[in-house]
C-alpha cells in the first residue's frame, strides 16, 4: 500500500537533484544564464520577474522558484 508519505520521500531519492543557482541574465529564447556557488556556468529553461541577480532552485533544466538570498557556508565533515 502506497501512502503520500513514501511519495513524498521518493522525491527526495530523484535522478535529478535540485540545485542552487544565481541568474545572472534572461535570455531572449526563454532561458537564464546561471552561476552556481561553484563557479560553473549553464542555461536553464525559465525567467523570473525579478531583479538580477537573483537566486533560484533549478532541476532538470528548469527553474523552479525563487529561492532565498543567503550566505552559503560549505562545511565538510
């Protein structure tokens, strides 16, 4: 028997993880110029009425939603 709470959880173990990013262009063909923390650049499908730069989560090519302006600390354990 399936409950929305395994549902829930097998969002959590998808292929394509959600990942953080910062718009830093919109694109004439729909799409946004990213930055993730890292450094590396890509192109996503979607635009966001907002003020560049802004941050956004973005999974599978794709924009999500907007996401909040933040300091990132990457600790390592």
């Amino acid at each position: 028997m399936r409950t929305d709470l395994w549902d829930q959880f097998g969002e959590l173990m998808t292929s394509s993880p959600r990942l953080l990013a910062t718009v830093t262009a919109h694109n004439g063909d729909g799409t946004s110029t990213l930055t993730t923390y890292d450094g590396v650049q890509m192109r996503a499908f979607g635009q966001l009425q907002l003020p560049i730069p802004y941050n956004v989560w973005v999974r599978a090519g794709r924009l999500v939603e907007a996401a909040p302006n933040l300091p990132l600390i990457e600790l390592t354990v």
